[in-house]
C-alpha cells in the first residue's frame, strides 16, 4: 500500500504511554467536587464516553497506519497507546460511579449503542474526521479546565483529581495528531464539517443528559446556585469549543496555531519528573 505523507512538518515531540493506574474507592460519590457537584456531574458525563469514543477513535486510527508515512506512523502509534491508557483508567473510575445506579449504567448502554453504530455505519475516513474533530474538542476542553483550575480541582479527591488533569495533559500533548493522519489520508473538508457537527452533538447531548440524570437523582437540582452556576459554565465552554472548533474546518488551520494551557503542560511536566510513568508504545495495547 502506498504511503501516504503528511501536509505539515511539524509533529509533536515523541509521545510516551505513561504507567498511571489509579485506585478508585468503592461507593464513589458522583459528586466528588464538593463546591461545585454539578461540574463534578458533568465531568462524569465526559467520563462516561471514554471507554466508548476512545476505542473507536483507536480502532480507526490503527487500521491506517500501513498508509502513513513512518514518522507519522510511529506518532499515531503512540497516540492510540496514550488513549487506551485513557478509557482503561476511566473504566475503572465508570465501574465505580456506576455501582448501584441503574441510571448511569442505562446511559453507558445508550453511549455504547451511539458510539458503535458510528463505528458500523460509517467510512473510514468519516471515523478519521470524527476523531480529529473530537480531539479537537477534547484539546478546547483542555483550554477551559486550565483557567478553571481551583474550580475543578480544589478540594477534591487526589485520585479523581489525578484522572481528569492527567488525561486534558495528554489531551494537549497529542493536540495535533488525530488532524494530521486525517489531514495526511481524506482532504475533504465537507465530510469534516460533518464529522465535527456530529461528534459536537453527541458529547454535547451526552454531557448534558448524565448532568441531569445525577442532579436529579442526588436531590442536588433543589440548590439555585446549580442552576446559576450551570449556564456559566456552559456558555464558558461553548465560547472556547466552538470558535476552535469551527477554526479546525479552515484551510491553512493547524492544532499548532493554539496555545497551550500553561497549568497542564507543568503537570505533565511535573508527573514525568517526579516518577518515570513512561514506557513504549504497544500495538496491542
């Protein structure tokens, strides 16, 4: 099969697996932000996808590799390790939260038909698109976490902590590689548009939906500071997701236009340096 070369030059430095497993506690309070449980309610909501979006995004990204030029053969390779290290650990955390709730596990059963019908029904090179589309999203996310840091991660468990600032970290850190192999195989823009739409949509109506789902099962949707609180966040979110989103979809555009959030890539920073959580990428991981 011929290889396929990529537009750009630059590519991230090389990318590592890092060894994290984290040990959730039984009984996982879906709350576990206790200032703010309804940003707590719709992290969990992201969380819920992983092990479902992830492996999608990985299963495309290995069935190209043959057609990708060596450097950015090896790039993606990495980056699908980075990304089974990421739904591995939020399935452990998922198991926990979902543990005797039927309401969350009636969600991950609807996320897991969603996901697998796109995997079904769709090209591949639409699944390429989504998947850039969505690490696009995945990278502004990123973006708003870091200015929001003592909301997200003050007074929290260190553990759940660990999980969410260590994924948005490698989040930042393979920004670019899921636009670069869809860049490399599938110039159309149209299918682009597409794909980005729809994966915007999906974890749009996901989040929301297990938001809700939590506030009203913890009797939480009685506090009126949720209900302030909430749109904040929201439209916070939507003022950084969309313009980068829509940004991805023009010519001449590149992940290494954007800045990186300066708090995560010193936590990544940080956790390579205090304990060696590296290893090589492995195709069967």
């Amino acid at each position: 099969m011929a290889l396929v070369h990529r537009a750009r030059a630059d590519r991230p430095a090389a990318l590592v697996a890092r060894r994290v497993r984290l040990d959730h506690p039984d009984g996982l309070d879906p709350a576990w932000n206790p200032r703010f449980p309804e940003l707590a309610f719709a992290a969990d909501g992201v969380s819920l996808l992983m092990p479902y979006a992830e492996p999608y995004f990985v299963r495309t990204i290995r069935s190209v590799l043959p057609e990708l030029e060596p450097g950015l053969r090896d790039t993606a390779a990495a980056f699908c390790a980075q990304e089974a290290r990421h739904h591995a650990e939020h399935r452990r955390f998922n198991d926990r939260l979902a543990a005797g709730r039927p309401a969350v596990a009636r969600l991950e059963r609807w996320m897991a038909r969603t996901y697998g019908w796109l995997e079904r029904r769709c090209s591949t090179r639409f699944s390429l698109a989504f998947a850039a589309a969505s690490e696009t999203i995945a990278f502004s996310i990123a973006r708003w976490a870091d200015r929001h840091h003592h909301e997200m991660f003050d007074d929290v468990d260190p553990t759940t902590a660990t999980l969410f600032e260590w994924h948005l970290a490698e989040e930042v850190e393979h920004k670019s590689v899921a636009f670069d192999v869809h860049a490399a195989l599938d110039p159309s823009r149209s299918r682009h548009v597409v794909a980005a739409a729809t994966t915007f949509s999906v974890l749009a109506w996901f989040t929301v939906l297990t938001t809700f789902t939590l506030l009203f099962g913890s009797g939480r949707w009685r506090s009126a500071g949720c209900w302030l609180r909430l749109p904040r966040w929201a439209l916070g979110i939507a003022f950084v997701t969309l313009p980068d989103l829509v940004s991805s979809l023009l010519p001449g555009h590149h992940p290494s236009h954007l800045a990186d959030p300066p708090g995560l890539v010193a936590a990544l920073r940080a956790m390579d340096a205090e304990s060696p959580h590296r290893e090589p990428p492995h195709p069967e991981a």
